[in-house]
C-alpha cells in the first residue's frame, strides 16, 4: 500500500506529505519530523515486492547498503540521517534536498556551459571517489540523480543500486541500469565490477549536460551500428580536452578506460583560479568566454583591466599603466581567453604570433602590418579594420581577439593605431614569465 499523507512513522518521528517518485524496487516520499518540523526523504522499498519470495533478502540488503552508506560523508553527497523498520518495510531517512536534478535544470536552461558543467561533474566525482573508497559503487549517477542546491552545489542521491563491490574479483550484481548511462559491463548480472564502472556514468551524465543528448545506450553500441556520436559534433563549443576525456571516459573496453574516478578527473581541463592583486572580479568574463560569448567577453576585458589599472573613470591606458598592470590580473584574464578558445586567443597568442614574424620594441611597420595580416585586423593587406567589423566567433583567425584593449579611445577606432600600447603589454607579458 502506498503511504498517504498524514501516515505517520517510527513512533510517530515522521509524518509523510507526499510521494515524491519510484523506481525499480524502492519508492520515495517527502515526510516532516515530528519534533521540530524539519522536512526530510523517507526511501522504503516498493509494497509489491512484500510478496517476492525473495523479500527478506531484499529487505537485508537494502538496510546494509543504508548502513554502508552513513559511514560516506562528503558536502556532495545526501546525507543518510536515520534507517528503520516499519510494517516489515525498511526505511533510509535522507536529508531533504530543496532544488532541481540536473536532468530538469538543462532542460530549462539548455544546454550548460562547460565551465558549469565541470563543476557540478568535478563534485559528484569527488563524492564518488569517498564513496569507491567505502567499498561501494554508486550504479546508477546520472542527470536525475544529480540535485543541486540553491548554493548552485551539487548533490549526489539514490543510491538504492549501490552495491559492495572488489575489484579484479567476478561478482554477482542484480542487473538494474539507466539506458544511456550505464556501460556495457552492467547489462549482465555477473561480472567484473570496479571504480571504471561508474567513471563511465560520470563521463555519460557530462555528455548530456553538454549536448543534452542522450548516449547511445552501451547495449547498440556494442553492436557496432549505433557508434557514439562525439559529444563536439553536437557542441561545437566543447574543448578538445573536455571530448577526449568524455569519449575515454564511455570506453566500452574496461581496459582502455580510466581505472579510477581521480585518473579520469585529472583529464579534464583544471578550474582557472580567477585571482586578482586589485581585487577585480573575473567571474562574468569567465561566463561569457564559457559561454563562447565573444564579443561581449571582448568589452568586459576592456573593462576589467580599466578597473585593475584604476582608470575606470578614464576609459583608456596611459603606457604607465600598462606597464604597471598586475600580472596577477593579466595571467587570470589571459588563461581565461586561452582555456575556452582552445589556444585560439589570448594576449599570450597575439605575443608569440607578434615574435615569431620578428616583432620586437622598435616599431617596424612591415611587421606590423604583417601581424595585422596574420591576427585578420588588416585587410586586403593595406587597410586596418575598424573594431566593429572584427569577427567574434571561432572562424576569426588565431590570435583575432581579445582586441577592445587596442581601440580604447572609441569603439570605431582602428585597431592597428595602438602599436605602442600592444608592444608596451607584449613587454609586460614578458616580465611576468608569460
């Protein structure tokens, strides 16, 4: 029988409000404590499984995962607060969780930067990893287990799959899986089972995130005529390493995948420390690069080094400044630019190209002229650009942007006309060892 509301718990401890969903065996509500008030989850097991002659062992095990789960504490992970029988049915009490799965936060939103993405990934992973060292493997991590708080931090839930599992040993599994995000190991219920097993959902559930695109379940794929489309050929704004990574990570060969969350983790491309020595905030360029905003990342460098160089009011660079300028703030906003267009931009970019035509502090105009060529701020070979006429996508030539910085003045300006400015920061990369 399904609890309504108002049935009432463990002595009367927790009242249910609601059923909050189902799954294979188990069955969650949303309950209240009784003594202060508190919301929490209640997950039991479904009623129809009362008559399975098997249901005192189902009952047994679902109460040792609950105990082995306790013992996995980590900001990530749901927090198991309680566990107890009622009517022969066991309970897990779990913390409530206010928010949405991430499977409902990217259909709302669309697909998510790569930036947001690798953080609620690199959470759930650090999660994992205390959970693989407990013994126990997740089985079931996807967009729909994924909560994420109001803080914007994730949350790993359900685990009613978790098993004990020991590597390199053959072990017997009940077979229950999400399509799409399970591998292909999981499809029987005697194995090889170890850390490799949820890397591949971790690696499936960062493939939706990034193309909300389901993958092709591991069962079609091993027939070799449903291959796994490459996650940038749905999203041509995902990195290379960030594609790689997924694509080792849903290995349908256990060998050739990462044997262990952290391996698979240290593939993707590490979080940018977005420091500053002027105290400037770089969150918002990081979100419009994330976002392959280019243009509008282009006016908040501007804007950002106006502030760190304190000529906001200004508007413009004395070369002063630009010698001055803290190579805290250029190293933060040039390895933003660097990171999200692939070694495409950046003032590091503009630097080398600038070198290697034999560019140097002595103004030289065929030179100059040449890395105008070169970076598409020239056309035709003889005419600078106006900055209204740049290009602000991925198509512009390596080295095309940032380009703001160089028409300070007026956003009609040349970009060519600030040779002394472009060298005096190509100088100032220098003495930052960049």
């Amino acid at each position: 029988m399904v609890w309504e509301a108002g049935q009432r718990l463990y002595g009367d401890r927790y009242i249910i409000e609601r059923k909050l969903g189902e799954g294979g065996f188990g069955i969650t509500y949303l309950a209240k404590e009784a003594p202060n008030g508190g919301r929490v989850v209640i997950k039991t097991l479904k009623d129809n499984l009362l008559s399975d002659r098997n249901f005192s062992r189902f009952r047994d095990k679902f109460l040792e995962e609950a105990v082995k789960l306790s013992v996995c504490r980590h900001p990530n992970i749901v927090v198991i607060d309680n566990y107890f029988t009622h009517d022969d049915f066991p309970c897990i009490v779990m913390e409530y969780v206010p928010g949405e799965d991430l499977c409902k936060l990217v259909e709302r939103r669309g697909i998510l930067s790569e930036t947001e993405a690798l953080k609620y990934i690199r959470q759930v992973g650090e999660a994992v990893i205390v959970v693989h060292g407990k013994g126990l493997l997740h089985r079931d991590i996807k967009p729909q287990n994924i909560m994420v708080r109001d803080n914007q931090d994730a949350v790993l839930i359900d685990f009613g799959l978790a098993r004990g599992f020991i590597p390199d040993r053959t072990q017997q599994m009940t077979c229950e899986l999400t399509h799409g995000f399970a591998p292909l190991e999981q499809y029987a219920e005697t194995g090889r089972f170890a850390e490799y097993t949820d890397v591949y959902a971790l690696a499936a559930t960062l493939y939706y995130l990034l193309t909300i695109t389901l993958p092709t379940p591991a069962y079609l794929r091993a027939s070799n005529y449903h291959p796994l489309k490459p996650p940038f050929q749905i999203n041509p704004n995902i990195s290379d390493a960030v594609d790689g990574a997924i694509m080792k990570g849903m290995e349908m060969d256990v060998t050739n995948r990462p044997h262990s969350v952290q391996e698979w983790l240290a593939m993707l491309p590490q979080p940018i420390n977005l420091i500053s020595a002027k105290g400037v905030d770089y969150g918002k360029l990081d979100r419009l690069l994330a976002s392959g905003n280019w243009q509008e990342a282009d006016h908040e460098t501007k804007n950002k080094m106006l502030e760190a160089a304190g000529r906001t009011e200004e508007r413009w660079f004395r070369i002063p400044d630009i010698y001055r300028f803290p190579c805290e703030d250029l190293r933060t906003i040039d390895q933003l630019w660097v990171k999200y267009s692939n070694g495409r931009f950046g003032f590091s970019v503009q630097k080398r190209i600038y070198e290697s035509l034999g560019g140097s502090g002595e103004y030289d105009q065929k030179i100059w002229e040449a890395f105008g060529d070169r970076v598409g701020w020239r056309v035709n070979r003889r005419e600078w650009l106006y900055y209204n006429y740049l290009k602000f996508n991925t198509k512009a030539p390596q080295g095309h942007l940032p380009a703001g910085v160089w028409s300070m003045r007026s956003g009609n300006s040349r970009v060519g006309d600030r040779w002394s400015w472009f060298y005096s920061l190509a100088s100032r990369l220098v003495d930052c060892n960049m």
